[in-house]
C-alpha cells in the first residue's frame, strides 16, 4: 500500500483515522473540513488514500475501488504501520470498510470506529443491505447520518435490523454529505461541527 498519509492535529492526541468515500480521495473539501474540524478538538487525524484512488490522482483516470478484502487489508496495513491505539472510520465507504475491520477483525490497536454518512444500501437498492456486521457489535461503533441520506434514510434505518449500541447521531434534512436543504434553517458546517463533537468524544472515550 502507499505508505504516504497526512495528519491534522497535535501528535500526542488520540488517534483517528479517516478514511475516503469511493469518489472522493482523502483531500477532498469534506475530508480537510472534518480533520481540521476533530484537529481543534485535540485529536490527532490521519488521511490517507486507497490505492485505487492514489492510482487515479497520479494519471487522472477513474478507476473504481478495490474490492472489499484488499481495502481491508489496506486500512489494516496502515493501523499496524502507525502502531498504536486508535478509533478509525470513513467517509461513506471508508466508514463501511473500517466498520467491517473494527467489528470483524481481531486487531490489537483498533478500540472503536466513526461512520459519516454510512452506505446502508447502494445507490437505488434499498433492498442490498450492507448491515451484517451490524447487528452485533465488537467494539463502540458511531454513525452520523443525514435524515434524507440516500444509502440510508431515517425511515429506512429504523426498520433495520442493528445493534441496539449503536451510537447514531441523525442530523436534521442531511443528504450523504451532512449537507441540509436551505429550508431546513441548518448549514452543512453546522452538522459537521456536531459530527465533530459528537466523535471527538467517542474518540476520546475509546481511548481513554
């Protein structure tokens, strides 16, 4: 894996990793946004990018992602390369895939994990639930979820069959990016700023 990654925040902060939605890379504006955003908050945030996505931004072709296994392996390479305690999670589906490592793989680092905007369903297929691992969890999970998210409304999520632990934050009239109609009375910097302490203190909790 590319062993290339940034990170916001000071150093000695609990750590989070953040991971990238399938079409966005990791310098994405709602990718800086939410680092920057945990950062003031005191946590220590690492992006990095898959390496379909480091292949794209390289030749400025579109590929689309790996399959899940080797975004697995991937995410997991680079838990062990920064070797200590740490939350991970994802934008869309960074957060599935690190939800998938933290609540089905054994790792000695991995104490907790953070969803923003979590795929509930593919696009249009409400029916192809990515929900499995969710129904009985392992370690603390988080999701913040737009009401009218796409992959996941509140209507739709609350007939699903989840883990009663689960901490899931619902932000008013949000779509897949946090992001609220004007009518609403919300801005999508305001949700993102009640995502980022809502899991800054998951974080911390975590690791505490």
């Amino acid at each position: 894996m590319s062993k290339k990654f940034v990170q916001n925040g000071p150093d000695n902060g609990p750590l989070f990793i953040l991971a990238h939605g399938a079409g966005a890379p990791s310098d994405s504006e709602f990718m800086v946004n939410m680092a920057e955003l945990l950062a003031e908050r005191g946590i220590c945030v690492v992006r990095f990018n898959f390496p379909y996505m480091e292949m794209n931004k390289e030749d400025g072709k579109k590929r689309p992602p790996n399959r899940l296994p080797a975004l697995l392996e991937d995410y997991e390479q680079l838990v062990n390369l920064l070797g200590r305690p740490c939350v991970i999670g994802g934008k869309s589906m960074g957060g599935r895939v690190a939800s998938v490592l933290a609540q089905t793989q054994e790792s000695p680092f991995v104490k907790g994990c953070g969803c923003l905007g979590y795929p509930f369903h593919p696009p249009g297929k409400p029916d192809n639930l990515r929900t499995d691992h969710l129904q009985q969890l392992s370690k603390p999970l988080f999701i913040a979820q737009g009401t009218r998210d796409a992959l996941g409304s509140q209507e739709e999520v609350s007939g699903y069959d989840l883990a009663d632990d689960i901490e899931l934050l619902w932000l008013e009239d949000g779509n897949h990016d946090l992001k609220p109609r004007v009518k609403s009375g919300f801005t999508q910097q305001q949700h993102l700023q009640t995502t980022a302490d809502a899991l800054a203190e998951l974080i911390r909790r975590c690791l505490s």
